[in-house]
C-alpha cells in the first residue's frame, strides 16, 4: 500500500488517496439523492418531475446527479445556462432537457440540434429562437414563461398577449412547438404568504390566454422544490425540484429535511492539518477575535473561504471534531479555519465533519452564517475533490 493510501486507512468512506493528501474531500452519495427524488415523488403524486441541475447540480457534479436523476425517475432536467443542457447532451446524458436563461445571441442552435427545450421570455428571444430554427431546419420546444410576481424573468400580464400570439404564429409557420408554460414562486417557502395565492391566479390567467389562443402545451409547470412540497395546487403536471433532492429543505415552513425524508447528498470532510496546546489567554485566527479562557488544544482545518467556507462563519460555523461538535474559532482565512478542541485527543489526521452526514447539516450552516442551505453547498469551490458514491455501474 502507497503512503497515501496508508494515510486513509481509519478514515470513512470517500478518501481517496488524492483526497487524503489534499486534506478535504466532499462526498457526493447519488443514493441519497434517488432516495430524495423518491421521497418528493411521494408527496406529488402523477406529476411528472424535473431535476433542476443547474449550476453543477447545485456543487454535487453535473453529469453524474443528471443521470442518478433520471435512474431515479425524473423525466426532465432543468438547467439554467443553455451551455449546461449543451454539456449534459454532449456527455451522453438522455431525457428531457430545459434550459431558460438566455441572453441576446445565445446559441439556440446548438440547443436545437441536441433536442433541448427552451424558454421564451420575450419576443426577441422568440425571433431569435426562430431564426435558429430556420437556420438547422428543425422546429424548436419552447416553454413561455410568464412572470406571475416574482419580478425577475418572464413576461408581465401586460406583455403575456403578445409573446403568446407571436408563439402561436411560429407554431402555424411550423418554427417551433409550445411544448411548455411556466413560472416561478417568490415565496412557495411560505405557503401561507399572500404572493402564493396572488400567483397561483395569475399564472391561472395566463394559461387560460394560451390556451384561448390555440396553444396546447406538454406540461404546465410553477411548483419549485418548495412548491412541488408544500403548495398541491401548484404542482400542475410537472414539478421542478431542485434543492429538495440534494437533501436540503427548501424552507422553514415547509418542514426540516428530516421531516421530509430527505438525506444530505454532500458531505464535506477535512483532515486535521495540525494539533497543539495553546496557553489562556491566546487570540486565535485573524483579529484575535476568538481569545481563550483556559489551557486548550487547537485544530487547524485546512479548508477557508477560497474553498467555499462562508467568512461569516467566523466563530459560528458549526462542525464536528475529536468526537463533538463544536464551532470555528476566530475568523474564516482564505484555505483554513481554528477549531478549538478543549481538553480532547485528537492528533493530524483526524477527520472533521464540516456539514452532511455525520455532522452538522448545511441548513445548520445557513442558519449560522444568515443565509441560505443552496449557497453553501453551490459554494463549495474546485479545490475540494469531489468523491462520487453509488455510481451506476
């Protein structure tokens, strides 16, 4: 056995060699995250499902958690950049694909001749849509979507007449096909929130207009994660869920992901890369903002806020080390935080579990730092091997 490989032994699953030496590694378990999809699919009946990828699945890899996604029963996948659908349709990846955020000169074509769907906010991605169409000589699935109050892409009310007329008429030229009407809650977090309802009839109102004007969409989709969980008359025939299947709860109000049945698809673990005795009275980290009180041991993590760590973490962040949990000590630094360990044995080497199984949950994370579970784990940067479980053979 290599030194490297040595230097693993003891430690749990997801160390790699590589991911030994380097010190941090997060676990990526795609069982967790069919047993997620599992778990929504339960609560949102004959609705089809959409497993939102964007943003290298929300830190957890791409194409590995698309294809999981589909073994574990979506039939679409949903990204935001169209280079993503792009890349998942150039690595082989199947099923049905949306990607929605587009700017002027995007490239449709590529979307069109890879069998992707796309969305249409405007008439002058409608145009240019079209143009591509003409370009490849194959019709393009649109979804129009329309902005029901969240007041970020979409058309307005005002502007919804308009785009479904034109989307009517390159349907009868036989440009594209209307396969898809959709929008976005702002607050589906807080079902009981006036917006919900204020949506919920808008979006109503909208499809009624399409549908008056001749389209004849595949699937009618508005519930997110949140939505999908906690809004029934939001789930329409398709349900797009995104945080909810990386284990994750979508919202206080919607329930805890234990509640949910939800398990973490991401653990993020480090090595301790150093041990020592530190006298009463030390200041610890950047601006001794973390003093002891007594005689204490401390642990350095080697893992900080270029790997992702929040710096607002500083002195809040919760992990577990040396057998309990515990808290950074000081301030986040750039490739390393302090964790103070009292009296406990512990030696280099030993594991910390900074947030998944094992450990504190990345929600804990949120709540400590004032933001939200999706930014800690899409934050977790390239320095971080990622070590992929349950991978289909």
């Amino acid at each position: 056995m290599s030194d490297l490989a040595q230097s693993a032994v003891g430690l749990s699953a997801g160390w790699t060699p590589h991911a030994a030496a380097r010190g941090a590694v997060a676990t990526i378990d795609l069982d967790a995250l069919r047993s997620n999809l599992a778990a929504c699919r339960a609560v949102t009946g004959e609705a089809a499902v959409m497993a939102v990828v964007k943003a290298d699945a929300y830190g957890h890899g791409l194409v590995p958690c698309a294809r999981a996604a589909l073994e574990g029963g979506a039939t679409w996948l949903g990204t935001a950049l169209l280079s993503e659908a792009v890349a998942l349709r150039d690595a082989g990846v199947g099923g049905r694909v949306l990607a929605w955020l587009a700017v002027p000169g995007a490239p449709w074509a590529d979307c069109l001749e890879r069998d992707i769907d796309v969305s249409v906010s405007a008439l002058w991605a409608l145009d240019e849509v079209c143009d591509a169409a003409r370009a490849t000589g194959r019709r393009a699935r649109v979804h129009l979507k329309a902005d029901t109050g969240l007041s970020r892409n979409g058309a307005t009310p005002d502007d919804w007449p308009e785009l479904v007329a034109a989307a009517r008429v390159a349907e009868l030229e036989g440009l594209v096909e209307v396969t898809g009407l959709w929008s976005h809650f702002a607050t589906a977090d807080v079902p009981t929130h006036a917006s919900v309802a204020a949506q919920l009839s808008v979006f109503d109102e909208a499809l009624a207009l399409a549908d008056g004007a001749g389209l004849r969409p595949e699937v009618r989709h508005l519930a997110n994660s949140a939505g999908a969980l906690g809004v029934p008359r939001s789930r329409h025939d398709l349900v797009r869920v995104g945080i909810a299947m990386y284990g994750l709860s979508p919202g206080h109000d919607i329930g805890t992901a234990q509640a949910l049945g939800l398990r973490p698809v991401m653990t993020l673990k480090a090595r301790l890369a150093s041990v020592k005795r530190i006298a009463a009275g030390s200041g610890v980290s950047y601006g001794h903002s973390y003093v002891t009180d007594h005689d204490t041991t401390v642990g350095l993590v080697p893992l900080g806020y270029a790997d992702g760590l929040p710096r607002a973490a500083a002195n809040v962040g919760p992990l577990r080390a040396a057998g309990a949990d515990r808290t950074i000590s000081g301030r986040v630094c750039m490739d390393q935080v302090v964790v103070d360990l009292g009296d406990s044995v512990a030696a280099a080497g030993d594991e910390v579990v900074i947030f998944g199984t094992g450990g504190p949950s990345a929600d804990d994370w949120a709540a400590a730092c004032g933001t939200i579970g999706y930014e800690i784990v899409t934050r977790v940067g390239p320095r971080v091997p990622r070590v992929t479980l349950g991978v289909t053979p």
